[in-house]
C-alpha cells in the first residue's frame, strides 16, 4: 500500500487523482440492495400487470404474508369470470344453490332424524356450515370455462375437463375419466370440509357445556375421522353424480326451453338435488355411526 503515502497521524490527507481507495460493499451499498432487488424477481412488475391471477408473480411470499392470499383471491376472481363469460346463467345457478340448494339440504336432513332433527341441531347447524361451502365448491369445480387450456392430468388428460356431460368429441371412456377424476378432487374436498364441520359442531357443544354446565347433549359427539371420511364418501358418491347429471341435465334444458321456464326447472331440479342429498348423507352417518344418537346406546350398556 506504498502507494498512498500518507500515514495515519497526518492532518492533510492529499489522494493522487490516479489512484482510488479500496472499497468493499457494506449492507447499506446501493448496490448490494440493486442485487437483492434481482433476486427477489425483476419480473414483479410486469407480472402485476398483466393480472393473470393464476402465478402471482408479483408477490414475495417470504416478504409479504399477504400475497399468497391475494394470489389465491386473483386466482377465484379469474376463475369466475371465465366461468360466467362461458355460461352467462352461472351466477343465478350459484344463487339458487346457495339460497334454495342449502335450505333445501337441510330440510332433508332434519326430516331424516327423528323429530324433525330438534334433538339433533348441533349436526344440523353442522351440515348447514359445510354443506354452504361444499355446494359453491362443487358448483365451481363442475362449471365450463372459456379457456380451452384447462384440462385434466395427463392421466385424464383427453377427458372433459369440466363435467362428464361437457359438449365435446368425447368417448364413454372419457366421460367415465371425468367422473372418476371429480369424484376423487369432491372426496378430498369433502374430507377437508367434513374436519371442518365436525371441529365446529364439537366445538359448539363444548361452548354450551361451559355456559351451561347443567347442559347435556341429546347426541354423541361426532368422531372427527370418521365424519370427515363420511364426508368424504357422500362428496365422492353421491355428490358427484347427482351435480354432474343436473349439469348435463341443465346443459340440455337450456337449449330447449325459453329462459323462464329454464330458470324455473333450476330451481325445482336443485330443489329436489339437495333434499336428496341431505337425506342420503344422514343415512350414510347413521350406516358409518358417524352421527350417533346418544340416547340409542345406554340400553345396550345396561
């Protein structure tokens, strides 16, 4: 360093204008935060911009916990939009589902327990929650998109990709691809619901225990495994063929018939759909013992 020729101790420190002094990037150096910037992915930007919704590119997960969640929220938004543009009825077969669909489900339900399922409002609450979530989901996943890229894995990937009835060069193998595939996706969904369902109804039961301990439940409390496989098998069974058969169904009503009276079979057939469904689930809870009536079991442990 015999270069610099000046020491320490010296007041006038005089640099040769051909000669720098040494640097070396500090945490705080414009460009080590240049370099950061760069790893962090140049392409947020133009990923934002194009709003695809489906990559989120221009969120750091890492950085901001919230960009997952307005991925995931892009990713629905999108999703719908292509679904009402492919079917313009699809928002008025959502409503009819939720508010008819739902209510409808859980007359069946009470009118399969016994008085009318008054003694049993704690499973009935529980299947209003999960059957609300379930019935959009499956809506949803069952509804024809406007793009023509979506498909299937490349197991089912010549299958139609949105139900069994989907317009389409589609063989009966095909066909039966799709209803295997959805029923398979509506089992998973209706495991992670029915876990859901079952914490709430549970957890209900013990909030009223705690502010009445004089409470005591009319019913056994549901096994969380188990319900959430009962789930899983009427999601997977019966769920899936009943929405794939009222999608074709409704496909084919509504190139017959004029928009009033295709509404109104909508909603007789969802009507129907959901009472049967509501009916068929409590007597899969009772064949599994899922949902138990407690007032059954002390005549046996006598």
């Amino acid at each position: 360093m015999a270069h610099l020729r000046f020491s320490p101790l010296s007041s006038h420190r005089h640099f040769h204008p051909h000669h720098r002094t040494p640097s070396f990037p500090s945490p705080r150096h414009p460009r080590t935060q240049r370099l950061r910037l760069s790893l962090s992915g140049g392409d947020s930007g133009a990923g934002a911009g194009r709003g695809s919704g489906g990559g989120g590119g221009g969120f750091d997960s890492g950085s901001d916990p919230g960009g997952a969640a307005f991925s995931v929220v892009g990713m629905v938004v999108n999703g719908w939009r292509s679904r009402v543009a492919a079917d313009p009825q699809f928002p008025f077969k959502v409503l009819m589902e939720e508010l008819v669909g739902v209510s409808a489900a859980v007359a069946g339900d009470m009118a399969t327990r016994p008085n009318f399922g008054l003694n049993e409002l704690d499973f009935v609450f529980s299947t209003l929650v999960v059957g609300s979530i379930l019935n959009f989901i499956l809506m949803y996943l069952l509804a024809p998109t406007l793009s023509s890229s979506s498909t299937l894995p490349s197991l089912f990937a010549t299958c139609p990709s949105s139900h069994m009835f989907e317009p389409g060069p589609y063989g009966v193998l095909d066909r039966f691809g799709t209803l295997l595939y959805k029923g398979g996706l509506f089992a998973l969904v209706g495991l992670g619901a029915g876990l859901v369902g079952t914490v709430i109804s549970n957890g209900l039961v013990a909030v009223r225990k705690r502010v009445d301990p004089t409470f005591q439940s009319p019913n056994k409390a549901p096994p969380t495994l188990l319900n959430a496989l009962t789930w899983a098998a009427h999601m997977g069974v019966s769920s899936n063929l009943r929405y794939q058969t009222l999608n074709g169904v409704e496909f084919v009503l509504e190139k017959l018939v004029p928009p009033f009276v295709f509404k109104s079979s909508v909603l007789l057939l969802r009507l129907l759909n959901n009472v049967l469904g509501g009916m068929t689930f409590v007597m899969l809870a009772r064949l599994t013992g899922s949902q138990a009536v407690a007032g059954a079991h002390p005549k046996k442990d006598q």
